[in-house]
C-alpha cells in the first residue's frame, strides 16, 4: 500500500470537492453554525461566581439545546456527503437529490451509534465507578477506584477494535446500500484481512496523525479573537472531506484488481 499516493489523493480530492467546488464548502459550513453559535450564548467567566460557586441559572439552556437540535438535524446532511464519497466515485460528489443524501446521513448516523454504544458503556460505567470511589469512605475508595480505572482501560480497548471495524462498517454500508452489511462481523474481517492487518491499522495510525495535527492547527487559529471560530467551521470540511476520502481508498485496496488483458498475439504473415 502506498501511504503517500493515499494522502496526495485524499488531499487532491479535498482540493477539488471544496475549493473547485465553493457552493459544497459553503453547505459545509452553513451546516456547522449551530454548534458554532452556542459559545456566543454565554460568557464563561460569569458562570462561577466570586465565591466559586457554578451558576447553572445562568447558562441558557433552552437556547442551547435547540441549537443543538438544529446542530444534529444538519449534520445529517454533511453526514450523506460523506456517504457519497465513501462510495468511492473518482470525483467529488455534489449536494443534490436532497432525500437519498438525508437519509443516507441519517443511516450513517445510526451506524455509527450503534457501533459506539458498546464502549460508550464500558466507559461511562469506569467513570461512575471512579466518582462513586472518590466519594466514599477510605475503605473502599481504593478497590472502587481501581476496578474504574481497570475498566476504563477496558474501554479504551474496546473503543480501539469499535474504530478498526466501524470504519470498514460505513464504508461496506455505502458500497451496498445495506445497514446490516456494516455489521456483518465476518465480512469485515474478511475485508480488512484482504487489505492486510498491518496495512490497514498502519493506515488508521497515519491518517489519526494527520487529522490530530491539523486539529491542532485548528485550535490554535480558533482562538484567535472575533474570527476564530469562523476560521475553525471554515477549515474543518477540509478534515472531514480528507479523512473520508482517505478510508475510502484504503478499503478500495481489499477489491483485487481486474487483471490486465493479455497481448494479442502476433498475426502470422
């Protein structure tokens, strides 16, 4: 597997989908403002007060959630986008036939629930069992405490083999059309032991750098002052429209290739 042909392509169809293609970049974006308003909704320096005390009166909840709601209600769309290139087309796909691409995000969405759940659990389970130690008596604080960290570390394992599969999942559910497809445990492991074990988590881990580092950039430009966070919504299609087209092609090396025909051979004269 060429690691660097995968990323100058995942980089070149960014390219070409967002920047060749300003009206997508700007769906992307439109489709990112709830969650990006919800921080002009309050200051955080009056939710403690001199005191130290939290002033939960003072958040606007009511607001918030209904951002959020809008938030998710987006995203769906985004979320079909990313369907779309999952599938593999060589140029970038384009926001029309608004229902399919809807109800693609919105399956996509599941899929991905339904893949976290497990170590959701595990981990939200470790950190009830870490504060429930924290707060009891000397006695048994320890043996809580360590039976939540343990756990943790469980989850994050758990979490780790969710990722491998889950990505391999959405991209099955794109090429197929079928939900039941991306949880089809035989036929992903068939999957990824066509691409190779080591090539594909080698692809994971390069890919997870990348996006880690550019996260970071991102950060940093957000906290510049006024235009941070437009600069964040703006960049972050370029991270989403990457990574997918990146998983993308890493899959497309578990389909062997159609070999090459054979040379004529020579007309006898």
């Amino acid at each position: 597997m060429d690691y660097g042909a995968l990323v100058s392509d995942a980089a070149r169809y960014s390219k070409d989908a967002l920047i060749g293609k300003p009206l997508t970049w700007l769906v992307f974006i439109v489709c990112a403002l709830p969650f990006a308003l919800i921080n002009f909704l309050y200051d955080p320096k009056t939710l403690v007060s001199a005191t130290g005390e939290f002033r939960w009166a003072t958040i606007p909840w009511t607001q918030i959630a209904l951002l959020c709601i809008v938030g998710l209600l987006l995203s769906f769309v985004v979320s079909g986008y990313i369907v779309r290139i999952f599938r593999g087309t060589p140029q970038p796909p384009t926001f029309d036939s608004f229902g399919a691409l809807y109800l693609d995000g919105i399956k996509l969405f599941v899929i991905a629930l339904v893949w976290m759940i497990p170590a959701l659990v595990i981990m939200i389970a470790s950190f009830v069992m870490i504060v429930l130690g924290a707060m009891s008596g000397a006695g048994s604080m320890g043996t809580m405490m360590t039976a939540g960290f343990l756990l943790l570390m469980i989850g994050l394992i758990v979490l780790v083999i969710t990722l491998i599969y889950a990505y391999i999942g959405c991209v099955r559910f794109a090429r197929t059309g079928s939900m039941r497809e991306a949880f089809r445990i035989s036929a992903l492991t068939g999957t990824i032991q066509a691409i190779g074990w080591g090539a594909y988590i080698l692809a994971l881990i390069i890919v997870a750098v990348l996006i880690v580092l550019f996260g970071l950039i991102i950060s940093l430009l957000a906290l510049i002052p006024l235009v941070g966070w437009l600069i964040q919504i703006i960049l972050q299609p370029l991270v989403q429209v990457f990574s997918a087209r990146y998983i993308a092609r890493v899959y497309d090396h578990s389909v062997p290739l159609a070999p090459a025909p054979s040379p004529e051979p020579a007309a006898m004269g």
